[in-house]
C-alpha cells in the first residue's frame, strides 16, 4: 500500500482511539517518510514508554508490550481493513498488559464511529461503506446467527467464527477481541475475491455520533 495513505489511516485511528479512557496512559503518534508509530506512554514529567507500534506500508510491528510471554510482533496487511484489525487487536492487547482494560466493544465503537451491537452488525456496517462505484452489498440475516453475502455464509458456532462459500475458514475464538478479529479477517480475505477495497474508518468520526 502507499505508505501516505497508511499513515493518514494510522493518524486518524490514533486520534479515535486516544478518544477512550486510556488512564494513567495516553498515545502518542509520530510519523516519518516511510513509516509511522503509535505509542502508549505515561501522563507528566517521566512520559515512560509502555509499548511501541510500528506501521510500514505492510506491515504492524510490535516492538515493545509489557509483557514477558512470547507472542507474535509481526503482522502484515495488504488492504486497510487487515490494518484496522492488526491496530484494533494489537492497542488493545497492549492497553491490558499496561493494566487498562480497554473494552473491545467501545474500543470498536470509538474508532469506527459507529454503536455496534455484535459481529453480525459489525460486517454490515462495514458492507456499507463499500464506494459507490463499486456497487452495493446484499446482505441477508437468518434466525440461527447466520448471514450470508456475496455467495459466502459468516456463522458462529461453538467457539468457532465460520466462513463457507466463496471464501471458506474456520477460526477459533476464546473473546469477543477474537470475534471481532476473525469477523474482520474473513470480511477482508472475501472482499479480496471480488477486489473490493473498504476503509472501515470512512464514516463519521464518534464526535459526529448523535
């Protein structure tokens, strides 16, 4: 991706995020020529670094959480959705190792400026922000927790997030953060099928909510 339109994806997701209660902490956002990071650090004189993001035209890295278990530092993205999940899940990872919860459902809300009930209203949402001149989203709900678009059906089932169709996984999630990640990647790797390109931060910002 052009790494001006990821650090302009970045600066904005930075600012919605900063947005949240994040006590005794706040982000801090920088950005050079060819990449950017955001950062969690402490209030007044010390301003001590909790952890450290950084974002290449494709690839998040995790360079610094405070946390001593091993996990992944390296994620990459090839659209924006795929970058909206990587910060979403990674900020909110590095909020709870800091000792703030940061609730994934008004984390959610507040970056996408949008009240979001659960993860099906969560893929329409983001089916609607689909360009106009790419067309529109069909997008069809059943009673068994189901809905089905673009020939695929998205179903949760027994811990399991299901993808059947035109596009087919099956991940398994333990939280809602692992429900909105896999929801987010399966709409993004289905999108990827018919070359749709959605930037999930289009709409209005949580200061323009009524």
């Amino acid at each position: 991706m052009e790494i001006n339109q990821v650090i302009t994806f970045c600066n904005t997701f930075y600012r919605r995020f900063s947005a949240l209660n994040l006590s005794p902490f706040q982000l801090r956002f920088h950005d050079s020529f060819d990449s950017c990071s955001i950062s969690l650090i402490g209030h007044g004189e010390s301003e001590n670094i909790e952890a450290v993001l950084t974002i290449s035209s494709d690839t998040v890295r995790l360079l610094k959480i405070n946390y001593f278990d091993n996990l992944p530092t390296r994620f990459t993205f090839s659209n924006l959705l795929e970058l909206y999940s990587h910060l979403l899940e990674q900020l909110i990872k590095c909020c709870h190792a800091s000792g703030v919860f940061v609730s994934p459902s008004e984390a959610l809300n507040a970056t996408l400026g949008r009240k979001i009930k659960d993860w099906r209203e969560l893929v329409t949402y983001i089916c609607s922000l689909l360009p106009e001149e790419q067309g529109s989203i069909n997008i069809l709900e059943s009673r068994c927790n189901a809905i089905s678009l673009l020939g695929t059906i998205f179903l949760v089932y027994d811990g399991l997030f299901i993808a059947d169709g035109f596009f087919k996984r099956q991940v398994e999630y333990k939280d809602l953060l692992g429900l909105i990640r896999a929801a987010l990647q399966a709409l993004s790797g289905l999108f990827e099928i018919f070359d749709y390109e959605v930037d999930p931060l289009s709409g209005n910002s949580i200061r323009d909510m009524v």
